[in-house]
C-alpha cells in the first residue's frame, strides 16, 4: 500500500487494511506508526540488497556485479517501483528533520548496502561514494522522470559500458 502511494503519510487504518490485520495491532507489535514505517523501509531494502546477490551471485567479479547493479536500477527505476523510491527519499528527510528512528534505519541500510557492494570490489570508500552517486540519481529520476542519466553515470562509476 505505502509503496503504491509512494508515501508513508498514511494512517494505520489503511496501512492494517493493507496488512491485513487492525491498527491496534499493527501498534502493538511495532511500538507506533513511525516504527512501522522504519521496518517497512528495512524490509524493502533487505528484499533489494537480496535481488541484487541473485543477479550478482556470491563471490561474482565486479564486472558482473556491475551487470547486477545496473538490473537492479532497471527494476527499481521502472514506474511500477517509484513508489518505493519516494518512501526512501522520505524516509531520508525525516532523519533530515532529526526523528531519531528514521535516521538509524538510514544509517543501517546504507552501512548494509555499502558492505554488500564492498565485497564486490569496491572498496569501503568507493561504496560510499557510489551509495552517494545513486541517491543522488535516484533523486533526478523522482525531479525528471528520467532514469538514463542516472543509469549513464552509475555505470560510469563502475566502468560499465551499456
């Protein structure tokens, strides 16, 4: 539900509809809404880092893992998936505007996506950086529509050619 809406600006009500279950018992077991939303955010960047080891493989070369980062984005990129790109963004804001949740679910799922792709020939600090070059493309495509130029230089940064 959250992800089809691109937005964590829904009430429980809707969110449990969604789920299945009550609002009472979404907050019972998540503690309240903004956990939800950090656990919903966790769980669809753990599925993402999983696509990404399937389409790269365990111990893969980093010109194959370049292959599965730029499918990765082919998927994440397509509209069906925008969604999921706006909750990050949004969930990136509310640890901007200091919620105390959200910026440890950021700090988890990045240090998480920088380690995957440091095992992968990138260095610690290369991933970073490459984590910073695909927030920053991620942005442009949610401005633009447009998701060529931030596939281009993520495949730059890789020595990709497409």
């Amino acid at each position: 539900m959250a992800i089809r809406r691109g937005s964590l600006d829904l009430g429980l009500d809707i969110l449990a509809k969604g789920a299945g279950t009550s609002a009472r018992m979404l907050v019972y077991h998540f503690g309240s809404k903004e956990a939800l939303h950090d656990a919903l955010i966790a769980r669809l960047e753990a599925r993402l880092r999983e696509r990404f080891r399937a389409l790269a493989g365990e111990g893969a070369r980093p010109k194959r893992a370049a292959h599965a980062v730029l499918a990765v984005w082919d998927e994440l990129t397509a509209p069906a998936m925008r969604g999921l790109l706006r909750l990050s963004v949004e969930l990136r804001y509310r640890a901007l505007r200091g919620d105390a949740g959200a910026r440890r679910v950021v700090a988890a799922e990045t240090a998480a996506w920088r380690d995957l792709l440091s095992r992968w020939g990138l260095g610690k600090d290369a991933a970073q950086e490459f984590m910073m070059l695909a927030e920053g493309a991620a942005s442009h495509l949610l401005l633009t529509g447009d998701a060529k130029p931030g596939r281009a230089a993520l495949a730059r940064a890789l020595g990709h050619r497409t």
